[in-house]
C-alpha cells in the first residue's frame, strides 16, 4: 500500500513537517492557522486530534488539547476539519494524530472511511503498540482509500525490536528522538545522529525516517534534517501560535523560517 500524497512529500528530503492541534486556540484558527503552515512551506502535516489524556505530550501541547477539548473539539468535528482544508485548497499530506481510546469508541471502521473520505492521509497513534494494532491497520487497509499507520521507534527500543516495528512500515517511520514527553528543548539530545545511525542500520525498511521531539529552533531543525529524511516540529509551532497576537501570520512565519533552514539540504526532486 502506497500513499502517493505521503511518498511526494519525502521526495525531496528531509521533509518539513509541523504539528497543531484541530481547536486550538479555537476551531476557525486552527484551520486558519494549518493552512498559514502550508502557505509556509510544510511538505506534510500532523493534524492534532485531542484527548484527556495525552500520555506521550508535553505541557505546551497538553495545555493546547485541553483548550481545544474545552472548544468542543471531537474526532468527528477533527474529521470535519480536514474536509473543509481540502475545500481551502490544501493539497499537502494531512496525517491525523490522536491516542487510541476516542478513535476505538468512534469505531475504527467508520473512522477509517470517513478519514479517507475527507482526505487525510494516515495516522499517527502513539499508545498503540504493532502487535495491538491490527484490527486499526485492518479497517485503514479497508478503507475506500486505504491508510498508513505510521510506526515508532523510540531511544527504549531494544535492536532486536527494530526491524520487527519497521518491517511492514508504511508512510513513514516516527523516530523519538528521546526518552519522556514531547516539548521545547535547549538543546537536541547527545547522541543522536548515533541513535538514527543505528535505527538506518537496523531498519529493514525503506520508508523515510522522521525524526520528532524536541526540535525548537529552525537551526535544530536543521541539524536534524541532516540526519534523517524529515523533522516534526510541535511544541515549538504551538507556543508560538499561542503566543502571537496575530496567531496566522506566527504560523506562517515560523514554518518559512524552518523551511529556509531545511532548503540547503534538501535532495533535488
């Protein structure tokens, strides 16, 4: 299974990719604020869809969900929302992330076709192991326009885990690239361009590596972008738009910002 709007994306590498949250600091700019991303520069985007209980974030984006969850903000409305930005014009990849318990009561084969049904183009799940995700990668695999579930590895995991979590990979793969919750870091961590040598080493998969978590500054980003085949970037997307008086025009210029300091590396298409 191939997603030709996620494979365009990396083919000129390292890819840009931001994330925000659907309601945050309100529903219409949200949606103002992804398309201001893509205006940008962003080759892909991780699409926020909140939960109570947001494990794997830090407090810059838990205090983001939260807000939206106080906006109203569903998986349904989430779903919605990706509609009315392909009806805006935005063509990039749209990859929902969300944690596993609202998309199970939401039923995953109805998720799954109205996700493709508004053009996204995968998920994003990071409480949900690859041995308990079979019955999700089953309904994506069944959709009218089949998805990916993108895959973690994370600085926990064990080399002989590493091609059993790649091995089937789609999309992309999501490499942490360190131990605890995402959120704005003075600095990347020691040892990484080690860690994503390794994972290279030991992935049986081609699919690009993307690497997120504590990514802050347009130059980190780049340090990272030499390493791997795409950055995410969320907090620090986050904290600016919530800081801004005109939260749009932050968006827009932080993802030009990171772009600018990505073009020099990137691969020609």
């Amino acid at each position: 299974m191939t997603n030709t709007r996620l494979a365009a994306a990396f083919e000129r590498r390292p890819a840009f990719m931001p994330y925000f949250p659907i309601g945050y600091p309100t529903p219409d700019i949200s949606l103002d604020v992804i398309e201001a991303l893509a205006r940008g520069g962003a080759d892909l985007i991780e699409v926020g869809l909140s939960f109570s209980d947001p494990l794997a974030d830090g407090p810059v984006v838990q205090r983001a969900t939260q807000i939206a969850l106080q906006q109203g903000t569903t998986v349904a409305k989430c779903l919605a929302a990706v509609a009315e930005l392909r009806r805006r014009g935005v063509t990039i990849p749209l990859v929902l992330m969300g944690y596993y318990n609202p998309l199970l009561a939401y039923g995953l084969p109805r998720l799954a076709a109205e996700a493709a049904q508004a053009g996204a183009d995968g998920f994003i799940v990071p409480d949900l192991p690859p041995e308990e995700a079979g019955e999700l990668e089953a309904a994506l695999a069944s959709a009218p326009r089949p998805l990916p579930l993108v895959r973690f590895i994370a600085p926990t995991t064990t080399p002989e885990r590493v091609p059993v979590i790649t091995a089937g990979a789609q999309g992309f793969i999501y490499v942490v690239s360190l131990t605890g919750v995402t959120g704005v870091r003075a600095a990347l961590p020691a040892g990484l361009a080690e860690f994503i040598g390794r994972v290279r080493a030991l992935t049986n998969s081609q699919v690009p590596l993307a690497v997120g978590f504590g990514i802050a500054t347009p130059e980190q980003g780049r340090t990272v972008g030499a390493l791997a085949d795409g950055i995410i970037v969320g907090s620090a997307v986050v904290k600016a738009v919530g800081a801004a008086a005109d939260p749009v025009r932050a968006a827009e210029e932080l993802a030009r910002a990171f772009r600018a300091a990505l073009e020099p590396l990137r691969q020609p298409a």
